[in-house]
C-alpha cells in the first residue's frame, strides 16, 4: 500500500510517501514494515523495520516526524489504487496516529 502526502521538512515543501508492506504469517498473526520517501528518497526512520502492528509502525512515523521539523497536509493524502483492501481498512482506523496533537 502506498500513501503520499504534500507537507513541508523544516519550512521545505516536499512530497512524502509512505510505503506500507504488511506480511500475513498466519491467521492470528502479521507483521508490518514501513517506509518513509521524501521525493524518491529513503529516510532512515527507524529503530526496528518489522513491526507487529500498524499502529506501532504509524506511531513511529509520528515521532520520527516530530523530531525532524516534518508536517504532512492531511488533506493531501492520496492512496495508491493498488491495494489490499483489508490494509486500507486498517490503515483509516489507525491514521490518527499519524496526526496526533
């Protein structure tokens, strides 16, 4: 699943895209790696690249987000067609994590 926003890194405007990959190991159990591209190029996020939620892996991104001077444009946010339809599920439930006050 990939996801873009319009924002800015300390003042800069950029276009952000988070890649969202999520591995179905068994019916009790996933996993999720995310990536986080300014333009097409990779940031080094984070402290671990598996997570077992994506909750865990948008908290993340929120904090790796406040530290370096990133804001995404909510409004922006455009959803790549190719999809699982189960992560864009997942992904609305959570993505208040990605804007937390």
């Amino acid at each position: 699943m990939v996801i873009q926003y319009q924002g800015e890194q300390n003042g800069i405007p950029q276009t952000f895209t988070l890649r969202i990959i999520g591995n179905n190991l068994s019916k009790s159990s996933s996993n999720y790696q995310i990536d986080l591209l300014v333009g097409d190029k990779q940031l080094p996020t984070f402290t671990t690249l598996i997570h077992q939620s994506l909750s865990n892996c948008l908290k993340e991104i929120y904090l790796f987000r406040k530290h370096n001077g990133i804001k995404f444009d909510a409004s922006s946010e455009k959803v790549a067609p190719k999809l699982v339809p189960y992560d864009l599920v997942l992904y609305n439930a959570h993505k208040q994590g990605l804007f937390m006050v």
